[in-house]
C-alpha cells in the first residue's frame, strides 16, 4: 500500500471551508477548493502511489478460436475419418488387417534387399526401406493435388497443444479465478494520459472523450475495440465541444449525451449529442417545464457529477458548481428527441447524502446506487439508494467501510467492482466487490498483476472482462488499458434476477 501523505489530513470543521480533493490539486491547509472559481489551474498532486506492475500478461486469455483453426476436437474428428477408410475390416468388434498376396518375384526381391542393408546405418537402413515400399523419403515429401498431377509442397502445419496467451514471468491463474493483465493494445492510440475522462460501451465498441493529462483538457473522441485491442480515432464533425473533464457520457439509442464537465476555472451545463452512426456532434439547446408560469431554468453549471437513464431521463446528482458540493437531483426529459429536451429538478424524499462530487451511480432496476465520493474535505464512504419511482433516499447500513472517491464502480450481474480510488490518504489498487442483495461487501481472490494504484480512471464491462483505461496516481497519468477476465465468475454479468431491497 503507498504511505500515506503527511499533508492529507481530514480533520477540518465539517462545515469549514472546502479543501480540494487530490485530482484538483495538494490537498494543504491553505488549499483552494475544487469547487470554487480560480483565476489559475490548480497544480498537479504529489502523492506516493504503490510502486506499478504495468508489466502485465496479455489480455487474450479469454479470446476464442478463430474459425477454421485447428483445435483438438477437430484433429480427433479428423483422425477418426480418417480410421474408417483404414485397409481394415471390423467384424464383432475385431480389426484384422487385409492379407495381401505376394509373388515369389517380390519375396526373393526383399530377401536380397535385407542382405544390402546388413553392411548399412540405421538412418540408411530406414531410408532405403521407404524407397523399397515404394513410399518417398521424409526430407521434402510432398504430397499430391488430388488430380493425378505433379506433387505439391505442403501449405499448413499442425500444432495439438495450443500456446497459452500469458507471460512467462506470470505465475498460471486457476481456471477459477479472475485474473488482472495488460490489454496488448494498437492502432491510433491517444498521444496522452487519460484522467477524469469518459468511457462508454457500443456493442464491442468502447467510445473515449474528453479528459485531461497533467497539462490540457481534451475534446477528442477516440474508440478502442474490446476484441481486437485496437484503437482508432474516428473523424467527427458538427458542433464539438470544448475541451473538457469530469464530465458524463451517457448512452441513449446509440448517441451520447454529455453533460457539464469543465476545464480549469471553467464549470460547464452545456448539452452535447454525438450520433455514433453519423459521427456528428449536436449542440441542442434544452428548455425547462412547459408550464407558463414557472421560469425556464437549467441547473447550474458542475463537474465531477452522475448521470444514469430511467424511463426515457437523464438523471444527474451532485457535482460541484465552482462554489460548492452539491446533491441536487436533475432530470434531462428526452422524450420530445434532441430538438425538445426540458430540464426539471426533482424534489426528493427522505434524509439527503451530503453534497459530493467524484462519487459513482448506477441504476440497479429502479433504483440509482451512489457510492462514496467527497464535498473537498472529506472523503465520504457510505452507500445511498434513491428510488426513482417514488424519490425516497435510503442509507445502507454497511458492515465494512471502505472511503472512496474518483473511483469506479461497474455493475456486472448482482455485484458492483469498485476498482482503484482514492481512500482520503492513498490512492488504491484494490478491488471492491459489493453485493446488490445482501448489501454487503465481499472478499475475493484475484490472479495476476492488478493495475497500479490510481484513480480518476474510466471502465466498462465487454463480454465477461472488465476494462480499465488511464488514471492518475498523483504524480503521472496513465494511458495503459488493463483486463480482468471474470473467468469461472464469467456467467455473472448474466445474472439479472434479483431486486434490491433497502429498509
């Protein structure tokens, strides 16, 4: 585990002034907040991570054969054909070879060719008995074309043990086991690290915007396939957005819509489309509640928020706004399509969560899961649930606290993977797994070389693996991709039949 930072401290009046959290810079008693306006950008946090394992096995233990290649199964299959049309006869379960007649002319031949081999070697001896049978020698035997024509050179060999996909420095994993490893990526990949970025799955297609490294925000959409590991980078074109960071992606009939974001002093509420088909940015301009008499209104700008779909709405919680944490709840109504957005704030019922930003949601059913999170001085780890039928809050009563914040958290079955964060001391290479029905958290044991401590990263699941992209650990920001195959967890994802109850 990395050391602990001797300037992190959390022991700042709860409602003191805002110190910032470490993605925005050193966390100091004489620190600005994340949430206020500067007229400078914060400087880059120093803290100690755990010394990095990027040196990682392949991601390709989970491919599978490609088609036509030959396996096992199918040289059996072959080899057994090939037993039929053997010069053999089966009777009552018997093999008995077919007896072939000889001449006395061949008999005598053959005797005359043992005496020649007496004075010979082995290696001859073997030679000139092919050439005796008739059969041609093994060096550059060439097999025919089927049609009576001249020999061939052989085109393919065939190899019975497969080579495993893993390093040789990598100790083998049970079957049972996930294992962690380093995605062997190519392509066009992004020239820079990857923090505070966004990440969301198309079929096998994992869409990248925006992000930061340690000196600019970017407005770039790159795209990385979970198949073949590559990346590409699309051409886009309508109206892009501004460069930046901490903001939402959210997946809508194969068009992303992004919210807020910012970058330096700059806190955004803008809304942006990009139509994955066409490749083209929109910029619509939402309205609020049709009724005449309530004013038309837009929530205030933040970063650092959540965004999960419910019913045809975008629904987004917390945040911070350039002045402070928040934990409003807003609804994006999508229903009229992107020429006919309304915003429209919800009132919700029961005791709120303290304002956070850098928390994570998921939409469990109907209900959105927050975890953890920070208001710039306290790094929070409690779980809240808000129904979003009846918009009542509900606290999970937890049997084990872990504190995170710029962490993530991947819904796979009916268990969310918290990976990486950061604990309010270090950031973490560990990872969480919380159970949707128990409400609890649970060991469990992981094969191979996890990614280095890091938070602000990205993630998404893409047939039975989860991947991670980029992070920041304090001092460097991370471009790397890594794996976790689920392995003999892999049917998981497909568990969908549980609901969650909170009392």
């Amino acid at each position: 585990m990395p050391a602990s930072d001797p300037r992190l401290t959390l022991d700042s009046p709860r409602f003191g002034t805002l110190s910032e959290v470490p993605e925005e810079g050193p966390l100091t008693p004489g620190a600005r907040s994340p949430y206020f306006h500067h007229s400078v950008t914060g400087s880059a946090t120093t803290f100690k991570a755990a010394t990095s394992t990027t040196s990682l096995a392949s991601a390709a233990s989970s491919s599978r054969t490609p088609s036509g290649a030959r396996t096992p199964v199918s040289l059996a299959r072959s080899a057994t054909v090939r037993s039929t049309s053997a010069d053999t006869l089966s009777l009552s379960g018997v093999v008995t070879p077919k007896r072939r007649s000889r001449s006395p002319a061949s008999v005598a031949a053959k005797e005359k060719a043992r005496e020649k081999e007496k004075d010979g070697s082995p290696r001859e001896r073997s030679q000139s008995g092919r050439e005796r049978e008739g059969r041609e020698p093994r060096e550059g035997r060439e097999r025919r074309d089927g049609k009576g024509g001249k020999n061939v050179p052989p085109t393919h060999k065939i190899r019975n043990t497969p080579h495993l996909p893993h390093g040789k420095d990598v100790e083998l994993a049970p079957a049972t086991l996930m294992h962690w490893s380093c995605a062997p990526v190519y392509g066009h990949m992004p020239l820079h690290g990857l923090r505070a970025h966004s990440v969301t799955l198309i079929d096998s297609m994992a869409w990248l915007f925006g992000g930061c490294d340690d000196k600019t925000c970017w407005k770039d959409v790159f795209c990385f396939n979970t198949e073949t590991m590559q990346w590409t980078h699309p051409n886009v074109t309508g109206a892009i957005p501004k460069p930046c960071r901490a903001h939402t992606a959210t997946l809508v009939d194969r068009k992303l819509f992004v919210f807020g974001g910012g970058e330096s002093a700059d806190y955004y509420n803008d809304v942006y489309v990009l139509d994955t088909v066409m490749r083209t940015w929109y910029h619509p301009l939402p309205g609020s509640t049709p009724e005449a008499d309530r004013p038309c209104v837009y929530p205030p700008p933040r970063r650092a928020h959540t965004s999960v779909l419910y019913k045809n709405r975008l629904w987004i919680f917390g945040g911070g706004n350039g002045s402070m944490a928040l934990n409003d709840v807003w609804t994006l109504d999508l229903s009229g399509g992107i020429e006919n957005l309304r915003w429209e704030q919800m009132e919700t019922r029961g005791k709120k969560p303290l304002p956070r930003g850098y928390h994570t949601a998921n939409l469990i059913g109907n209900v959105m899961v927050i975890v953890g999170g920070s208001d710039g001085r306290e790094c929070f780890s409690d779980i809240w649930c808000l129904n979003l039928d009846t918009l009542l809050w509900s606290l999970v009563k937890l049997g084990e606290n872990h504190k995170r914040l710029s962490h993530s958290a991947t819904q796979v079955g009916s268990y969310l993977f918290i990976c990486g964060g950061h604990d309010g001391a270090n950031f973490m290479q560990d990872l969480l797994l919380f159970n949707l029905v128990s409400l609890q958290y649970e060991p469990r044991q992981i094969a191979g070389k996890c990614p280095s401590a890091r938070g602000y990263h990205a993630a998404c699941l893409a047939d039975s693996r989860l991947f991670i992209f980029g992070g920041f650990n304090g001092n460097e920001v991370f471009e790397d991709v890594h794996v976790l195959d689920l392995a003999g967890a892999a049917y998981l994802p497909q568990v969908t039949s549980f609901r969650i109850d909170v009392e």
